[in-house]
C-alpha cells in the first residue's frame, strides 16, 4: 500500500532556512509549497512550488488560503519561517522601524496562521511549526525589536497550542541560536539617529554583533529540529537548536546576573 505523501508548506522558501528545510523535506519525498514574495526570481532554480505571499501585504495573505488549495487538497504542516532581522540599539531605533519588525514577524505570522486555520480545523489535524528564536527565549543587546517580535510568537503560540488541542492540531516552536543565512544582510539596521552617550558601548555592540555573525554555523541542526518536529507524532512546544543553548536557557533561569555578566563582558570585549 503507498503511504499518502505528507503535504507541508514553507513561507520564506527563497533563502536560508526556509530554503534548505524545503530542499529537504522535497528530497525525502514530503510534497512542498514554498513561499516568496518574488517567486519569479528564484522557481527555475527549485525543484518545488514557490507561491507568492508578502506577510506585510494583508490582501496577499487573504489571497493565499485559496491560492494554495488550488495546488494541494490537504495541508498536514505550516512552517512559519518567514521573518527578518532589525538590528539597533533600542532608544535609537525609530518606533516606526520597530513598528515594521512586528508587522512581518509577529502579525504577519499571525495572520498566515489565521487565514490557514479553518482548513486545518476541517481536516481536524495538522501542525503549525514556528521558526522563533533563542532570543524569544533570552534577549541581547541591538536586537531589542527582534527579540521582542520572538518573545510575542512564543506567547501567542504556547495559547493557541491549548486552544487547538481539541482539533488534533500541534502547535510547535522551534528556536534557533545564530546561525548562517542571509538574515545578517536582509534585514535592517537602525541608523541615522545616534545618541552620543551610547557611542563607546554602540562600537562594541556593533562589533559583538559583527563577531556573532562571522562565527555563526552552518544551520544544518536548525533543518534537523524542524525535521524531526515534522516527523514527531505528538512533539512539545520548543525545540531550542545551538550549541550551548541549553546552558544559556539554564543561566537565565536559575543564574540571572551571571547570565547578564558573561554578555556584558563579551560585548566589552569585542573590538
Ligand atoms: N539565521 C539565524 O541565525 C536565525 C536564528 C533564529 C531564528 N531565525 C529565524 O529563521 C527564519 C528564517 O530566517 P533566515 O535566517 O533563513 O533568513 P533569510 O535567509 O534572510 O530568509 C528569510 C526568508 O523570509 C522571507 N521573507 C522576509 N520577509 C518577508 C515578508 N515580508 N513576507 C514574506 N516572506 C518574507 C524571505 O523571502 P523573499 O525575500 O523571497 O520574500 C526569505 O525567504 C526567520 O524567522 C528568522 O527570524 C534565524
């Protein structure tokens, strides 16, 4: 007998994580819908489906329900990946900039999760796998509006992960350290409105940040969580991926200010 192919969705399938977890998933035969909001640019180079969705856009989302069902009959697992990265130090980010950040990560996600639900719902199963972060978990300097938009997710999605219970449907986060991708370079740094009094502590925290960066590895356990989070049966709420992810969730929790001494040294430290 020949198992039913198992359908799953990727927003943000064009680059980075989003792509390689596609990528994936298509070669161990999962049927694939990517996302991208210029799918034009990047099809001929895929071997799945890339439909068009700008989370920022809300008719696109509205759209897309319809769209993808056009394409496939049943969808057993959403991966909300799409998302990018504002960096800044917090009072010199414009809220408007801060605004923009919550807009895709947060409301964005959010409304895509929506608009799939009653479909969902109808089928009375399916997953919902959120790409949040570490730092949803614990924050950093220069990363105040991200790290915000990722501590959101996880509120929300730890609620909606009890309200959709009934309906067999799993509600799953998984939350990355720094990893290489093309987030460095796509995303937004706030510029233009620098207070004198944070210039020694901004090159640092620039060059911190840099440092992270250039050292991040290759995201092949990020493709391995969201892995094995598809293929679990009843998988838990978080999955954190990286090394030494749990000593710092540890730290945190039972250890504060050590956990805010090591940073502040690090970010002392980077020249
Ligand atoms: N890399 C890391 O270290 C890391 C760590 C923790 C969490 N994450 C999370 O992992 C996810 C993927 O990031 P990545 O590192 O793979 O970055 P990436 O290489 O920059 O990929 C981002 C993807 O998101 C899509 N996207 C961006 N804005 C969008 C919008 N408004 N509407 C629809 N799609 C949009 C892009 O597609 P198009 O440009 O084609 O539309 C692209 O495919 C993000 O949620 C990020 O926050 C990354």
């Amino acid at each position: 007998m020949e198992l039913k192919k198992q359908t799953v969705l990727v927003t943000g399938a064009s680059s980075g994580i989003g792509l390689l977890v596609a990528g994936k998933l298509h070669e161990n035969g999962y049927q694939v819908i990517g996302t991208s909001r210029n799918p034009e640019k990047h099809q001929a180079r895929l071997p799945f489906k890339l439909l068009p969705l700008d989370l920022n856009v809300d008719h696109s989302i509205a759209s897309f329900g319809k769209h993808l069902f056009s394409e496939i009959k049943t969808l057993d697992v959403l991966i909300n990946n799409a998302g990018y990265l504002v960096n800044g130090l917090a009072e010199e980010t414009p809220i408007e900039l801060g605004k923009q950040q919550f807009e895709t990560n947060f409301w964005g996600t959010i409304k895509l999760t929506n608009e799939l639900l009653p479909y969902f719902r109808k089928q009375k199963h399916g997953k919902i796998i959120t790409i949040g972060s570490l730092l949803g978990l614990v924050s950093l300097p220069y990363v105040s509006y991200y790290a915000a938009s990722k501590h959101a997710l996880e509120g929300y999605f730890k609620a909606l992960r009890f309200e959709l219970n009934q309906f067999n449907i799993k509600v799953v986060m998984v939350e990355p350290m720094s990893f290489k991708t093309n987030i460095g370079e796509s995303g937004t740094v706030a510029t233009g409105k620098n207070i004198a009094d944070y210039d020694p502590f901004r090159k640092k925290v620039v060059a911190y940040t840099q440092q992270t960066f250039e050292k991040a590895p290759e995201p092949a356990p990020v493709i391995d969580a969201l892995l094995r989070a598809v293929r679990e049966k009843n998988p838990t709420f978080g999955f954190p991926v990286g090394k030494g992810s749990s000593i710092i969730l540890l730290l945190q929790h039972f250890a504060y200010k050590l956990f805010e001494k090591s940073i502040l040294k690090s970010v002392n430290a980077s020249k």
